[in-house]
C-alpha cells in the first residue's frame, strides 16, 4: 500500500497545490494522499489565517482532486489532525500517526522544491528520510543546481514549474488585483464572503 503526505498552511490554497496534489497520486500511484493543514506552525514567522477558514478553502480547493482520484482506486482525505493539536504541528509525529494507522504501507512525503531546500530545518529531518520517501515538486524561481545533503535521494514530481505562493497570492488579493486565475473558483468565493485577506469588493 502507498501513502502519501501533502502539508501545508494553505493560506490560501491555490492551483499550483491542486495540480502538485493530482500529480502526486497519478505519478506514484498512491492508495492514499491525506492532505494536511498546517496547524500551529512552528516555521511560520507571521500568524496564519484561522483554522476553520484554511481547513475550509482547503476542502473546497481539493474537492475535484477528492472526486477524480476516486476513480482510479486512491482516497485522497482532507486530514484535520494537526488542526486539532494544541503544540506545534511537525511532520514527524504525523508521520508515526500514520504509520500505525497503515500498518507495513510504503510512505511518501510531498514538498514543493522551496521546502525541500530547508529540508534540514524539519524536526527529525533524518527520520522523516528513513520512514518515507520524499517527493519534491520543482519550483519556478528556484535556482536548480541547488543541493541539500540532509534530503538525499529524492523523487521528482513531473508537474512543470511549481512557479506560485500563497503569500503571492495574499499580497494580490492585498492590492485588489484579479486572483481568479491563481485559485479556484470555490477558494475565491470563500475569500470574498469572509473578507480574507483583506478583500474589499
């Protein structure tokens, strides 16, 4: 059995994440994604949008993934766990988590290429290198002759540039420029109805 692990603040999610998402259980051929909201985010300077509103957009980002994955045999789950821990969320313990709800799987850790170089800031970085297999997405901007000792030998996911950031997409939404081609139609409705991002129609 395959497992895969997708995290992220997704704050917000946008359609670099959903195409990484497809990628990912078509490419490796996965019998599960969870994909997984950051909760308290210990490598985050700045505060994150309320949970109940990440996990929100998340569903609905994810919700074609949801549907389209089922038809070749892979769940893809919104996983809400590091949402509902009061410490710090770390791969690692959602990662042991994992592991004793799929007992023997084959795991695998998915991260956009910006990640994958501060691999070795991840709490038990090398333990998350013995448990799973890591899966790196390229990302536009990021230079490609760049090396990380601590990541090893990892998969390259074949999505194309992974060449967007949610904080892109913050400040935009912040200047009152058109999203509508940076994320989902349901995630930009959601921001509009609540106001996120400070959002003025």
């Amino acid at each position: 059995m395959k497992v895969g692990l997708f995290g992220g603040a997704f704050d917000p999610p946008h359609k670099m994440h959903v195409q990484l998402a497809q990628t990912a259980t078509e490419q490796l051929g996965l019998d599960v994604l969870h994909i997984v909201p950051t909760g308290l985010a210990w490598h985050k300077t700045g505060e994150l949008t309320a949970p109940v509103h990440r996990l929100q957009m998340t569903r609905l980002a994810f919700a074609g993934v949801v549907s389209e994955a089922r038809l070749t045999g892979c769940d893809v789950l919104i996983d809400e766990r590091e949402l509902n821990r009061p410490e710090p969320s770390y791969t690692i313990h959602t990662l042991h988590e994992l592991q004793a709800q799929y007992g023997g799987a084959e795991f695998f850790v998915v991260m956009g290429e910006d990640q994958a170089q501060k691999f070795q800031t991840w709490k038990n970085h090398d333990e998350i290198r013995q448990l799973a297999r890591l899966v790196v997405a390229k990302r536009a901007g990021v230079a490609h002759q760049w090396h990380n000792e601590a990541l090893g030998q990892f998969i390259a996911l074949r999505c194309g540039p992974f060449e967007l950031s949610a904080t892109q997409v913050r400040e935009a939404i912040g200047r009152g420029q058109d999203v509508s081609s940076l994320i989902p139609d349901s995630v930009l409705g959601y921001i509009q109805q609540q106001g996120l991002y400070h959002f003025t129609s």
